[in-house]
C-alpha cells in the first residue's frame, strides 16, 4: 500500500515537474515567435480566424442578451428601492469584471480547446510531431506557441467586445422597455467605468487566455499512441481548463478585494 501510494506521489511531482517546464517553454518560444518564427505565422492568423473572428457573432448575441437581461431585471428590483440610478453600475461592474471574462473563456474553451487538443493529439498519432523533430523543427515554437498567442489574443479582444456589447448593448432593450434618452443612458455608462474594473478585466481574459492555450496543447502531447486517447485529450483540455480558470478567477477576486 505504501509503495504505491509512494509510486503515485512520485508520479505526481514527475508530471508537475513535466508541466512547469512545458510552460517556461511555450513562455520562452511565444516571446521570441514574432521574430524567429515567420514559418508559423500563418498558423498564428489561422488561429485568430478561428477563435476571435468566427465567435464573433455568438459573443454578440450572448452579451447582448445578458447585458439586457441584466439592465431590465436590476432596473426593476432597484426601482422598488428607489436607487434605478444605480443600475449602471451594477450593469458595468457585472458584465466587465466579472461575466465578460469569464463567459467569453468559457466559450472560446468549448470551440478551440477541444479542436486544439485534437489537432495535436491527431499529429502525435500520425507521427507528424515526429517529423517536424527529425527535421530539425522545434514542435514547442512551431504549433505552441503561435496558437498560445493566438488564442490568448482572441479572449483579450473578445472579452473587450463583449463588454462593448454587453454595457452598450441594454440601450436597444431599454427602448422597448424602459424608454430613456440617449445621452442620459450614455452617460450613466461613462460615469460608471472605473480604472480598476477595466484592469481586472484585462488580466482575467490574459489569463484566462494563456490557460486555454497551455492545457489545451499540453493535453494533446500527452496523446501516446492510441487513436482513443485523442478525445479523450480533448475532453481533459475542456474539464482542466473549466477548472483551472474558475480557481484563477476567485484567486484575482480575492486579491482585488484584499487590496
């Protein structure tokens, strides 16, 4: 029992050990990759089409709705308390700490997480990865790190679109519902957007970013040799990425309210 138990801890430190240096790797290769790596910038752009282009629309609709939802339902509930000025407020510090980060890497999580993992998992398989080493192409610079960029760079600009729809968004709702004017319900916007907000912001969608991108590609390594391991590959860069951003998120609230 106590030689497994130690077998398993010993397996653990080795992983954990495997795992911070694929990450001081894929930090080493992106920040060189504009410069070095002008092979692999098509992969860069194929990446950004995929994950920030094509969600466009859906990250649209979503914060749209939210944002909406949010404006109508708090308007409501704060008019009975006679404090509906405050709905702005609620409605930016809602949708851009908290909601835009989080649902925008949540999406880009289901629609490239998996196909990453996948795509990855599929090379090592066919001994593509292989090839590139044989070659003298280092795997890590090549298919890591533009797609680290790439995807960190699309739940940057994503979360920031978002947050435009998600804040500016409600206006068109508000018409229908809770007539007001113009330059009042802007107003009310600017007025509530505060430096810290907007910086809590950025770090989580870099964040959240850099974790898809790490678990997604590290998860597709670990594929060996069996055409099976490769969903379930996929399946594990979703569930640890799901994770591991819902912990970063309460570490950063944690520290903004500890300040």
């Amino acid at each position: 029992m106590l030689k497994k138990f130690g077998k398993f801890i010993r397996g653990r430190f080795s992983s954990s050990g495997y795992l911070l240096g694929y990450i001081g790797r894929v930090f080493k290769t992106s920040f060189f990759f504009l410069t070095h790596e002008k092979s692999a910038r098509k992969i860069l752009i194929m990446q950004l089409l995929f994950t920030f282009i094509e969600a466009l629309p859906l990250i649209a609709l979503l914060s749209t709705a939210l944002g909406s939802a949010i404006y109508l339902i708090g308007y409501k509930f704060l008019l009975s308390f006679g404090r509906e000025s405050l709905i702005y407020k609620v409605l930016v510090m809602t949708i851009v700490q908290e909601i835009g980060p989080l649902l925008v890497a949540f999406v880009v999580t289901a629609r490239s997480a998996t196909a990453i993992a996948t795509e990855i998992g599929g090379m090592v398989i066919s001994h593509q990865i292989e090839s590139y080493i044989s070659f003298g192409i280092d795997p890590i610079s090549y298919l890591v790190a533009p797609r680290f960029l790439g995807v960190t760079a699309s739940v940057f600009f994503l979360n920031l679109y978002f947050c435009l729809c998600g804040t500016f968004g409600p206006f068109l709702a508000s018409l229908i519902f809770n007539p007001v004017q113009a330059s009042d319900y802007l107003s009310g916007i600017f007025r509530s957007f505060d430096l810290m907000s907007i910086w809590v912001s950025i770090v989580k969608s870099i964040v959240f970013g850099m974790i898809i991108s790490i678990a997604s590609t590290y998860f597709g390594f670990n594929v060996e040799r069996a055409s099976t391991e490769v969903p379930v590959a996929g399946i594990a860069s979703v569930t640890k990425s799901f994770m591991f951003i819902i912990v970063a998120d309460v570490l950063i609230i944690i520290m903004v309210a500890m300040r």
